[in-house]
C-alpha cells in the first residue's frame, strides 16, 4: 500500500511539475559551491533556494536562468553561498513556483579537514551500461533495457557520489546524426522515473563510451564529435572538461572528495580508428596522458581512482581492451611505475560483466582494474566470458547480472581502506573485497 500511494503520489507530482522535464540533479560540490542540473520541458526561469539543515532561517537563492531550446532546455545553476562541510537541503523554482518532489533534494558541501582531523569516511557509488529501451528505435527483438529500478537500489545505499563509467545513454542509429536526435536520446533516459531520487540527493560525475559518444566504437574521425561533445556538457555536471575550455578538445577532468582524488578520462575523443593501418594505434592519446600522469603525480590523495570506459588490466586483446593499444598502455603503466605514484586504482565498464583485474609488479605494489557492467543493458553469456584470456583475472570475482559497485573508504592511518563491493538489481550483495591503503604504497 505504502508503494502504491508513493507512486501515485510520484504521478500527481509528475503533473504539476510546472514544466520540469527531469532532475534535479545535483552535480560537483566544493567547500564554497556547488552545482545543479535539471531539464524543463519549453523555455522557463528558474532559480534554486537553499539552508544548511542546522541553520534553517538563513535561505540563500541562486542566479535566475531562463533555458533554451538550443541546449534542450537544461540549466547549470551554481550555488555559491556554501560553508564547508555542511548538508543543504535545496528547492526549485520554475517561473517562481516551488517544485514539490517525493523524495529528498539534498546535498553536502565539501569537508575541511586537512591538518584538523582524520580523513572522512565516505562512499561512491559506480556502474556503466544504462541502457533505456525505446521500442520505436530499438532494434528489433527482446528489449536490451530493463530493471530500471536498480537506480533505485543505489539511492537507497545513500553514497555521497555516483560514477556514470561510460554507456550512459546509448546513441541509436536515428540519433547520433543530428543534435535533434542526440537531445532526443539523453532527454529520454534522463527523465524515467526510477532515476530521479538518486540525481536529487547524491553527486553525479560521468565519462563516456562509444554509445555517448557516436556510433559503436567510435573514434575520433567521427565528423559530429563535437556536438556529442557539447549535449555531454549540456546534460552532466562535472567541474570541467579537458584541460582547455578555448580548444575544446575531449571531456577528461578530475575532482577530489576526502582523501580520493578521481580522475576522468576520455577513451574516444583522440582514439584512432580501429581499422586505421598506418600511425600510430592511440587511444588516449599524448595531451591526455601527459596530462593524467602530471595529475597524478602532483595529487596528494591517498587513493587515485582513474575511471575509464574500457578494461585496462585485462591482459585478453579482445574488443577495445587496452591491450589492443599495447604500447600506449605499457607506456601509461611505465610512467605510473617510474614516477613511483601511489594509490592507484583503474575502475572501468563497457564488457557487459563484471570482473577485477590484478596486475602484479615486481617493483611495487599490484595494480587493480575493477569493471563494473551492466546496469541496465544486456549482459554476456558468463560461460563464454570465463574462457576469455584474461591471465589477471582474481579468482571468484566474475559475474554476468545487472549490477552496481561501491567504492567505501574508512579507517585511518594504518587502517584505512578502500572496499569494493557489488551488489545486485535489488541492492543485495555479491562480492566484496578490501584493499589497504599500505597496499597501494
């Protein structure tokens, strides 16, 4: 009973929304500000008002915004009258009247903790592969989308951030030739239902994959990059993307949250073609790399978390692993061993499984690959995947089933760790591992 009146209550809502197509979402969050994403349905004004949970008479209110059709609508709203580790709850307003939303608008600014006290506990959540099906323009058969309420499943784990690792939308032929289809696909996916709760309450960052990107297996001779590039920036809210907003070259970033620093990368924007017989074979391509290494050596993050679409570790040349690059990645590899970088992890997506990958070295600690897949698409037949040549592969850590993973960092000093665990549609847990952070020293 208590579902059904939610739910009705969630459709009531739906239809007096006074415009609003979807979110809100809440985006990158510092110490001094922070970010808001959502989407109406024609042009509108728009504004957010906001108060720390502990002091509820100082309400702050945003910039207004008034959206437009040339970018589908949505609006980036900074609210920049934070404290530092404060929780805020927040409310919309559409052409000056206040949204009403059955579920929690909440977000926490950044800790200030450094030289005061132990790092914070804290939690991301991650998964890739969100498939939202449109019989229209699906291809025929047995829908590839389904069990969307494993978003709902990852709302109710309350972590502070969500990692969208890539194949987050999925592009379809009708779409990706035209700005009209490309606003199409992600305002499609955006606005079902069973995301709303965790867009409102819980940091999102994302990368793409070929299917946010363009076509599949994209690379960077796709003509209409730029404009996937552009609803990509439209649609999330990360701090920022590439390392030069005037050239407008790729969506990698990073941003950091207690002792992790994260780093997002982009696997397709400067890949070379697949098929490509002369030149060098690249997928992150040098500005990238020269840029991530500098990043990583100058973090001072005890955990570095590098998110990226494909497997890394994986030592299997199928499909677009990193393997299939070699040279590039054994030179990534070889600068993270030569500058003697710390604490790094790979998370990535793609497969269609899940598996961690070890990569053992002698002359430091063993890196890891966790791939977390699918969320909501299709996944692989397990038997086929467990013949695959994937000699890093740790024991027991192969699954074929929606999932979603978590990263959870606790503990101090010699005591602190990082936790993967990943968990079902319905948020019971699968598998679970804890790496020391002595063991990525």
């Amino acid at each position: 009973m208590r579902f059904i009146l939610a739910f009705l209550l969630y459709s009531v809502t739906l239809i007096s929304q006074n415009n609003l197509q979807s979110g809100p979402m809440v985006g990158y969050c510092e110490m001094k500000e922070a970010l808001i994403w959502l989407q109406t349905e024609k042009p509108a004004t728009v504004y957010i008002s906001y108060y720390a949970v502990d002091n509820v008479t100082d309400v702050f209110k945003s910039e207004k915004f008034t959206t437009s059709k040339d970018n589908a609508f949505t609006c980036h709203i900074v609210l920049d009258k934070l404290q530092p580790g404060k929780k805020y709850n927040y409310e919309v307003y559409i052409d000056n009247k206040k949204v009403a939303f059955p579920y929690e608008t909440t977000f926490s600014s950044k800790k200030l903790w450094q030289f005061r006290e132990k790092a914070p506990d804290f939690t991301m959540a991650l998964g890739s592969c969100a498939y939202i099906s449109e019989e229209a323009l699906d291809r025929p058969g047995k829908p590839y989308g389904s069990n969307y309420s494993i978003f709902e499943s990852i709302a109710k784990k309350n972590p502070d951030i969500m990692i969208w690792g890539g194949d987050n939308i999925y592009l379809r032929e009708a779409d990706y030739d035209s700005k009209t289809g490309i606003h199409h696909r992600y305002t499609y996916s955006r606005k079902i239902k069973e995301m709303q709760a965790l867009l409102a309450k819980t940091q999102n960052f994302a990368i793409w994959d070929d299917h946010d990107f363009g076509p599949n297996d994209g690379d960077r001779g796709f003509y209409y990059k730029y404009e996937t590039q552009q609803a990509f920036k439209d649609f999330w809210a990360n701090k920022s993307y590439g390392m030069n907003p005037n050239q407008n070259e790729g969506i990698y970033s990073c941003f950091n949250w207690g002792d992790a620093e994260v780093f997002l990368l982009d696997n397709r924007f400067f890949k070379s073609p697949n098929d490509r017989l002369t030149g060098d074979k690249v997928l992150l391509g040098k500005t990238q790399i020269e840029w991530l290494i500098d990043a990583l050596v100058s973090s001072k993050a005890s955990f570095k978390i590098i998110v990226i679409g494909g497997q890394v570790l994986s030592n299997a040349a199928v499909f677009e692993n990193y393997e299939n690059y070699k040279t590039e990645k054994e030179a990534l590899l070889n600068e993270i061993t030569a500058n003697k970088i710390k604490g790094v992890t790979f998370i990535s997506g793609d497969r269609h499984f899940t598996e961690l990958s070890m990569l053992k070295r002698p002359e430091a600690y063993a890196l890891y690959d966790w791939t977390v897949s699918p969320l909501t698409s299709g996944y692989g037949d397990i038997n086929k995947i467990a013949k695959e040549d994937n000699k890093n592969r740790v024991e027991g850590s192969l699954f074929a089933q929606h999932v979603f993973g978590t990263l959870s960092f606790s503990g101090e000093k010699d005591t602190r760790q990082m936790k993967l665990t990943l968990f079902d549609k319905e948020g019971n847990e699968l598998w679970n591992k804890v790496i020391l952070k002595k063991e990525l020293e």
